[in-house]
C-alpha cells in the first residue's frame, strides 16, 4: 500500500509507454512509441538492453540523468524484471 504522502510523487516517478518494437542484435529492445504518459517520447526511439535468463526477461535503460525534489541531479538506471509463470500441467 502506498502512504498517502507518497501519492503526490506517483507521476514524477510513473512510465509507462507502447509502441511497435524490433530486436536488434545482439541485446537491443527498440520501441517506437506511439503513446506516452511522457509526452516527450511520442514519436521517438526507446532503446533498451534486454538479459533472457532462463525463465526470467530483464529490460535496462542506459544511465540517464534524473532531477530531484531538492533542485539537484542523479544519475538512474531503471532495471525490469519478469519471470515466467508455470504453467500448470503444459509441458514447454
């Protein structure tokens, strides 16, 4: 659950984006958005790194610069991560 003074920071935080995607060799994700929460991003490039371990897919951003609450700067790597669910009683 998400402490009601966190609320307010939600969409400073928040991504979300869709778009067409390719796969570049050797580890490149790249989506071409079409719709953004981030209006900034329609109509360009997102180019992430994907890792396929096994059952589990993990997407990064390139280090990019973030600004902060306090006026300054950070530097970020987002990282995401899914694992495959079982499926029960299907053999892969």
């Amino acid at each position: 659950m998400i402490a009601p003074r966190d609320r307010a920071s939600l969409p400073q935080s928040f991504v979300a984006y869709s778009g067409r995607y390719r796969l570049e060799p050797p580890n490149r994700l790249v989506t071409s958005v079409d719709v953004s929460w981030l209006e900034q991003w329609i109509g360009s490039d997102q180019v992430r790194t994907y890792v396929l371990d096994g059952d589990t897919l993990e997407l990064r951003t390139p280090p990019g610069r973030m600004p902060r609450q306090d006026g300054g700067e950070l530097t970020v790597r987002g990282v995401m991560s899914w694992a495959r669910e079982e499926a029960m009683g299907i053999d892969r």
